[in-house]
C-alpha cells in the first residue's frame, strides 16, 4: 500500500489532471487513458488512486468544496465578525471567480441532467451554500423566519451563478460590481429579527 502522504500527493495530481482534461475536452469525452496521459502517470495507477470514472467525478465534486470550505475559513475578517455581506462578496470575488471551477461546474451540470447522482451531489452541494449562508443571516437577526432567510440566500446564489453564466457566454449584461450590489440590497431588505440567535457553525462541505 502507498504511504498515506503519497497516496493524497498522487490523488491531488490526478485530480488536477483531470480538471485541465474536463476543460480542455468536455467531461463526458474525458477517459481513464486522458487523465493518465495528463498526470503522465500509468492508468492502473490511476485507477488504483481515484478508482474509476465515477470515483473520480465524486472527487473532483469534494474537492470543488474543500475549496470553499478553505475559501470561507481564509474570508474570516480578524477585526471583526464576519457578517452576511462579507459571505455574499466572498461569492462573488471568490468561489464563482474562479474559471476552471466555474468550467468544471458547468460541464457537471450537463452532465447532471443525464445522471441522477450527479443531480443529487451538485443540489446537496449549493444546498450547503444556502445552508451557510442562512445560518449567518441567522446571527446578524436578518430575516423573521427561515423561510424568509432561504429565499434571500436562494435568490443571491441563483444571481451569482446567472451573472457568472452569462460571462462565461460572453454577454457582458451585469458586471460583477452590479450583482455584488444587488445582492447586498435583498440583504438589506430583509427585515430584522427580534431575537438574535447563534446557531451551530455551518461550512461549504
């Protein structure tokens, strides 16, 4: 058996290659023998490594969260709390900035379309974003009720991601400055709550 450390070393080089392959070619015309030839590392080590296929995608779908979880615990201002503004800007700046993740996402929601799994493990994923976000607005007493809060969080993920998509076809409609903006007003339209609560941690994972 390889050594842990190599073991996360060899799967960490895998699943780079992978990501360039699925950018470069599409995910669903991307093989085993392509993710070999990138990494430059035989198949069967492949294979051995991030199992098949289907293992892969699963990884490639932590690790996109792993990344916001890193993303999140980095955001932390350390004069201050963080407060809901802050997570929605991180959206904006960081988790959808970022072009391969953002290519990635795109070709697992076609992919999504066709594979329940896929389906399930991309909604579970920004589900944990509403999640997070709804659990800050919860400490900063922004909204009455959850409800109230779910919508708001919804309504700012469906902005980021419609502003990203729409720059990622080339149709320059909002700038990321103008989504940022609207997304702090349906923040701040939100009515207070009565009681401030502090509900459990919440991460991206």
């Amino acid at each position: 058996m390889a050594r842990p450390q190599m073991g996360d070393e060899r799967r960490e080089q895998i699943l780079e290659a992978f990501e360039k392959c699925v950018v470069r070619k599409g995910l669903a015309k991307t093989t085993l023998s392509d993710v070999a030839d990138e990494s430059s590392l035989p198949r069967s080590l492949v294979r051995y490594f991030v199992g098949n296929r289907a293992d892969m995608v699963d990884l490639l779908i932590d690790r996109m969260i792993e990344r916001g979880d890193d993303g999140v615990a980095k955001l932390r201002p350390k004069s201050r709390p963080m407060t809901t503004y802050d997570l929605a800007d991180f959206l904006f700046d960081n988790t959808f900035a970022n072009d391969v993740s953002n290519n990635v996402v795109g070709e697992l929601w076609y992919m999504a379309e066709r594979d329940d799994k896929i389906r399930k493990r991309l909604a579970l994923m920004y589900g944990r974003v509403v999640k997070l976000m709804m659990a800050q607005m919860e400490r900063d007493s922004l909204g009455r009720s959850a409800d109230e809060r779910r919508e708001a969080a919804g309504l700012i993920l469906s902005l980021v991601y419609g502003q990203t998509s729409f720059r990622e076809l080339g149709v320059p409609h909002m700038a990321r400055e103008t989504g940022r903006a609207h997304a702090r007003a349906i923040l701040s339209a939100l009515p207070k709550s009565s009681k401030k609560k502090t509900p459990k941690k919440e991460t991206l994972s």
